[in-house]
C-alpha cells in the first residue's frame, strides 16, 4: 500500500490506533487540564515544552477526526463523507480553538479574570468537554466492566472539580499571601479537600469581610455535601458490581447453603453439593444452569458456544477429523455436565441412554469391583450399549473432577444416519476396545 493511500485510509472504529488514540488524549487532556488551571491562576502560563506538546496533540486531533469512523447507535459509519459531516458537527470548532496557540500570538500579562486575552488563553480547557465521549469509546472498545468504567469518570471528574476549586480559591486571594505559588496552592487544595470531606479543621477559613469568600465557600460545602451523598449512594454499590460474577456465586452459596441446613442435610453431603458449585465457579465463573447466552438468537449461541466448547470437542478421539458442519451441529447437541471425584457417571447393569465424552479429568472403568482401565481427556465412552442396544457392561467412576458432554440416543442416531464417517469411525472405536478387551480376557 502506498504513503498516501495510508495517510487517507479511515480508521476503524475499534482498531489499535483508535483505542490507544483515545487513552493517550484522555491523559493528555486531564494532565494540560490540571497545568493550564494552574498556569493561569498564578499567571505563569508560556509557550514552552510542555504548551507546545499539548498544542501539537490537539492539532494532531484535527486530522485524525476526519479519518475516524463513527459509531451513530448501532451503526458504524466508514465512508469519509459520513465521518466529515459528523466531525463537523460535533467537535472540529472544539478541536480547532483549543490547537490555536492564544499564549504565544498574546504574550502579553493578563489584567483580570475578565480579561479577553485571559480568556483566550484558557480556552484549551474545552477540550475536557471531550473526555466523556472518549470514556465512552474506550468502554466499548476495550469491553471494561461499565462499574469500572463509571468509578475512573468519576474519579476523573473528582480530581479535576477539586483542582478547579482549589484554583479558585487562589484567584479570589483567599490563599496565604507571602508564600510561593506552589504552597499557596497545596494549602488551598487542603482547604478544598476538607471543605468538601465536611470535615473542616477551621486552621483554614474565608475571611469575614469578604463576601466572595463567604459565597464560593458556601458553593464549596454545597458541592461537598452533594458529592458526599453521591459516594455514600452510588460507590459502595458501584464496588459491589466490579464483579458480577463473584456477586452472584457468594449470593447462589447462601442460598446453597440454607437450604441445606433448613433441609437438615448430611454434613458430608453439603460438602459435596459446595465442592460442586465452588468447581464451577473456578473453571467457568458461573453457578447457574442456566447460561445468560440461551437468551441470544440460534446463530449468535451457536457462535459461541463454538468458540467456548471447540478446543474440548477437538480433544475427542471421534471428533478430531471431523468437518466444520459437524462440529457446528453436534456443539448444539452436547449437554455439558460436571462431576465430582468419586462420582458415578454410568453403572454397570443400566440401561444406556446417552453416550458421554470426557473433556477434562479422568475415570477409571470398572467391571464389578474390579478396575480394567483408566480414561483420560478426550476419550468417549458408553457409546456400547447405544450401539447394541444392551445394558451397561461396565461402570464409570471419577478419579478427578471431570468436564463431559453427555450425547443422548436420539442425537447419536441422528449424527450417525446424516454423517457416514462418524458412524465410521464410532464402529473402529468399538472394534479397537472390543480388541482390547479380548487380549486382556486371554492375559487373564
């Protein structure tokens, strides 16, 4: 591809460059937030390093927001005529006023806060107007719990109100005079702080003859109770939901638990029933039956259900050569089931109804008392009885905790009539075992 066919090639919407674009503005964005909030209220703002890299990233933007696809609802939108219109729409005159350098065309001290230059040269503060949206992205792009993504706006937003204020309690001379400007700005962040925190030490105060301390110390504790209320409200429930899963498995195992004990069951029992669902809960962070994908449509579980279930199905010695239109029925036909140790998955002298395929663990095969062979991952079994009609000639017991697939009858008919070599190959895992079991019969 050509330098220039990569200058104008459009960004897709959740590429590598869109998602690392989008973080790196976001910091960029809070860092010259915080420097310029500061710069300007001690009157120290100039073009050095510092303004012009900011000034560089926000004209950079400029560009970029025209080769960036947009999401509009549902639909993304990659023709450039599509992503021109909305850019300017939205935020090309943000991005274009905040990239204009007001500092180095206006060098010049600033007379009051009133001041047009001063105004200016502030106007790079917009760009924080911005960082919702880019909050937003990142969450879709990079799939964050929303709980996560809600606790860093707020904190964003927190750290940068708090600054804002303790700025403003500087500029209307509330701040110790006599001291530098970086300690007058650490004593007016600790009267922020504390104001807020409705803690107030009193070592810190407006002055009483002056009403606009008076009123934006009010405006303070006023912001300092709401926020107060917020976090009492929302974060402890915001902490809570950074883990659904977790949320959900502590809530199912007391549930477990006092039926268990309302029901009077054995001690050993409700061991085994909590060793259950802790497995669960270790190898699939999940307790319920239930899956939250059977709710999607047929081709959507489907999807899914191969992506999750494919590596296991592939470990079966009947599945290995199997073609993908195979694969995608039987993972639709496959019932997963989960054993403990110790456990009987087929006892001899039952009718077989279903055949199983081990996914993970292993199990030992017993003809009465006596063990005749172990089965590791990726070995069927029970399909026998399936085949001849007859009952079961041996058990299986667990060695381990074990994954399987359970395939009933009817499916197992189903696969063999419609795919000649899987009946095949089911026939030449019945000749190699009965082979088997032949040669240890006569070793006997």
């Amino acid at each position: 591809m050509k330098r220039e066919e990569i200058f104008h090639q459009v960004i897709p919407y959740e590429s590598r460059l869109k998602i690392g674009r989008d973080i790196a503005l976001t910091v960029v964005i809070l860092a010259a937030t915080l420097i310029t909030a500061y710069r300007f209220t001690f009157n120290t703002e100039k073009p050095d390093a510092i303004y012009w890299f900011t000034i560089l990233v926000y004209a950079i933007d400029i560009p970029y927001g025209f080769r960036q696809s947009v999401k509009r609802g549902l639909v993304v939108h990659d023709d450039r005529g599509s992503i021109a219109r909305h850019y300017m729409k939205t935020w090309f005159a943000l991005d274009v006023v905040c990239a204009i350098p007001f500092t180095f065309l206006f060098p010049g001290q600033v007379g009051s806060v009133l001041d047009l230059i001063a105004v200016a040269k502030v106007l790079k503060l917009v760009k924080i107007l911005k960082v919702n949206r880019l909050f937003k992205d990142i969450q879709e792009s990079l799939r964050v719990n929303p709980a996560v993504m809600r606790l860093i706006t707020f904190f964003f937003w927190f750290i940068t109100v708090v600054h804002f204020m303790a700025c403003g309690w500087c500029l209307i001379g509330a701040a110790e005079t006599g001291r530098p400007d970086w300690d007058k700005y650490i004593r007016a962040l600790y009267w922020c702080v504390t104001t807020i925190a409705t803690i107030g030490y009193g070592d810190y105060y407006p002055n009483h003859d002056s009403n606009l301390q008076i009123v934006y110390t009010i405006v303070v504790q006023i912001f300092g109770v709401s926020m107060y209320s917020y976090i009492i409200g929302n974060v402890a429930s915001l902490i809570a939901n950074l883990d659904v899963a977790r949320a959900h498995y502590q809530k199912k195992m007391e549930e477990i638990s006092d039926y268990l004990r309302t029901k009077k069951i054995p001690a050993s029992l409700q061991t085994r029933v909590r060793d259950y669902y802790a497995y669960l809960w270790e190898t699939r962070k999940n307790v319920y039956s239930v899956s939250p994908i059977d709710e999607l449509p047929h081709s959507l579980s489907l999807e899914i259900n191969l992506h999750i279930n494919r590596s296991s199905i592939e470990k079966v010695s009947l599945f290995k050569n199997a073609d993908e239109i195979f694969i995608r029925e039987i993972v639709m036909l496959l019932s997963p089931m989960v054993f403990l140790p110790g456990d009987y998955i087929i006892r001899q002298g039952e009718y077989g109804d279903c055949m199983y395929f081990l996914s993970h663990g292993d199990v030992e095969v017993l003809v009465g008392t006596n063990r005749v062979a172990a089965l590791g991952p990726g070995s069927p079994f029970g399909e026998t009885a399936l085949l001849q009609g007859e009952k079961r000639s041996a058990s299986i017991r667990t060695l381990t905790y074990c994954d399987v697939y359970r395939l009933s009858k009817e499916h197992f008919d189903t696969l063999r009539a419609r795919y000649p070599e899987f009946d095949s190959e089911v026939k030449r895992v019945m000749d190699e075992r009965r082979r088997d079991n032949e040669e240890k019969a006569k070793k006997r």
